[in-house]
C-alpha cells in the first residue's frame, strides 16, 4: 500500500476543511485538483454518468465566475461528487449554503463578459471561421444600441460600423454577440441591415457567444472606408444588470446608449471602465434616464484598449 506523503496530507487537509465550509467554487477547485484530474477528463467522465457539461463551464464553476442553477447543472454537480470520491451531498450543500449569492454573476469588478473572452472561447469560434483577431479594418466610429426588455432582459442590440481598410482584399467583417449568462445562442437571430449580408454563424452554447460572419458587398482597397450595420435579436437569458464592450486596440469614437422598456425602468445607471479582464473597474459616473426616450449613453471620442461599459441596478 503506497503511504501518503505530506503534500498529499497537505491537499487532503485542504479538501476537507474547504468542504465543511466551502464556498463551493473553492471545494469544487480543491477536489479537482487534490484528483489531478484536467478539466478535460472531468467532461468526459460526466459524459460516461450521461451528462454533458462543457469545459467553459467546468472552470467558470471552479473560478466562482458561474453557480450550477440549472436541472442539468444539479446533475452534474451530484455526478462530480462521484467522480471526485467526495461524500455524497458535499457539494450540493455548499451550494445551497451559498443561494443568496445571485446566480451566474461575475465575481466584483470583472464582467461575464470580459471573463469568456480570457477564457479564449472567442479566440476558438474566430478560428473555425477562419479568421484572426486582425480583421484588416481599423474603426472610425462605431455606436451600439441595446435594448432591455420588458423583462429586463437584453432584448435586441443594434451595431453601426465606420471603418477604414488598412490592407487590401478585405471583403468580411466578423460580428461577435456576447449574451448575458444563460442565453441560448441558438435562439438569436442576426440582421444584415446595411451594406452586409449573413454569411456562417458560430455558437459557443456554454459561455452564450455567437459569432457571424458579415459579408460586404465589395472587395476594399487599403485606404478605402466603409459603413455597415447589423442587428443580434437575444432575448434568450434572464435579468440583464450591464453591458460591456472590449476593445483589443485603440479605435476611433465608441457610443454606447442603451434604451429600456416603458414598463422596466431602473432605479440607478452608471458608466464605467477597465483596462484589462483581471483589472479593477473605475471611471464610475453616475448617469440619468432620459425621461422621453428611457436612454442612457456614453461617448468615447477615442476608443482605448480595454472596457467600457454601462451598469443598472433595478431596486
């Protein structure tokens, strides 16, 4: 019989205190790594108990980025208490212990959004497509309108480009929609509504990414500008709190105005900035409802690399 070495005591130590107290990301990181198992293997032995979990989601759970809410997720979360020879409930009620946290949120200062894009989900859809991250254009303006719903959800969100090709032979651009947590790609619609047509679609169902293809109507020069726009229909998640927009490079002017339902308004809206994924947010400034048209916008006359984005709190 092999002994256990102190590293090995260590770990289990470890396991076993975060399990009497959690939080539940912390025992579920704890125990995959006191198995040594990689995320990729602990997919497929979920797989092998009939349920299907994707890795994006696997390390959102043990980031504390997402909260297993979902029948199915429950499943896999009783299923992992199996494979990771953990006593039987352990993690459920860690879980439970931790219901008041709202579901599927960010953890302070870092955005779902800004979290799938580190996880390089995106990085995966623009490679199926063929293409880089260096789409050949550079932005002079770009303004997005979003849309909350009567439900408070991000209903629709409307984007109008001005570029300038700085190669030649670009003929495409490629639209990314990030969906608030939950959302079912599968059930978004893509609108070419100006000088583009839809060409593939790409989901990422887990971290709720579409990718589309926009296809011009002419091959550019280096020099020549352009203007197109295009519309995502959502409305597949639940309540909506913000909306983030990143930047990989700096770019021309940037608004942003996001419109809500006569029926939902919020309570507070705020603006605010970060320069990376991991950086804390600032720049917060408080913005007013516009009383006739339910709006609020920002303005960035230079788009700086990193995020800017918008936040509202409903009570």
């Amino acid at each position: 019989m092999p002994h256990a070495t102190p590293h090995t005591d260590t770990v289990t130590a470890e396991l076993d205190s975060v399990l009497r107290g959690g939080p539940f990301h912390v025992a579920l990181r704890a125990a995959i790594a006191a198995r040594g198992l990689p995320l990729q293997r602990v997919q497929h032995h979920l797989s092998r108990h009939g349920v299907k979990v994707g890795v994006t989601s696997l390390s959102y759970w043990q980031q504390g980025a997402r909260r297993p809410q979902r029948p199915e997720s429950l499943r896999a979360v009783r299923a992992l208490e199996e494979i990771l020879q953990l006593p039987e409930e352990s993690l459920i009620r860690l879980l439970a212990d931790s219901g008041d946290q709202a579901p599927d949120r960010g953890p302070a200062g870092r955005s779902y959004r800004s979290l799938v894009e580190a996880s390089g989900v995106l990085a995966g859809l623009l490679a199926e497509l063929g293409v880089t991250r260096d789409s050949g254009l550079h932005t002079l303006a770009h303004h997005e309108r979003v849309l909350i719903g009567a439900h408070r959800e991000l209903a629709e969100r409307e984007s109008h480009h001005i570029v300038r090709a700085h190669r030649d032979g670009v003929d495409r651009f490629v639209a990314v929609h990030h969906g608030d947590p939950g959302s079912a790609p599968a059930r978004m619609t893509v609108h070419a509504l100006e000088n583009c047509r839809t060409g593939r679609i790409r989901l990422q169902q887990d971290t709720g990414v579409l990718a589309a293809e926009l296809l011009f109507d002419t091959r550019l020069r280096a020099g020549d500008t352009f203007l197109f726009r295009y519309a995502v229909e959502d409305g597949t998640a639940g309540v909506s709190r913000e909306y983030v927009h990143g930047a990989d490079s700096p770019g021309g002017q940037y608004a942003l105005q996001v419109c809500f339902d006569a029926g939902a308004l919020p309570a507070r809206c705020h603006r605010f900035a970060q320069h990376s994924a991991a950086a804390p947010r600032g720049g917060h400034q408080e913005l007013e409802v516009s009383g006739l048209h339910r709006s609020v916008h920002l303005v960035e006359p230079r788009l700086r690399s990193g995020y800017v984005g918008i936040g509202w709190d409903w009570d």
